[in-house]
C-alpha cells in the first residue's frame, strides 16, 4: 500500500504522466537536440 495521497496514484497512472522513452536523456542533451527532441514531439 503507498502512503501518496489518493489523488496523486490516480493522476500517476495517466499516460500525459509517465516517463516519455523518446526523451529520457533530455537532462544531459545539448539545447539543440533538446529543441528538436521537444519539436518532433510537438508533431506528433
């Protein structure tokens, strides 16, 4: 049983809130990739 509030289990489990694969690296990216990893996600 998790001790997080019951709204937050229920919002964790929304697919807008689960780790994207395409951009798990995003933190250690250049601003360049960053923006065409945020731009190839915006056309889709």
């Amino acid at each position: 049983m998790s001790n997080a509030p019951p709204l937050f289990n229920e919002i964790q489990k929304l697919a807008t809130e689960q780790r994207n694969p395409r951009s798990m690296q995003i933190d250690t990216a250049s601003v360049r990739d960053i923006l065409e990893i945020m731009n190839a996600e915006d056309q889709l």
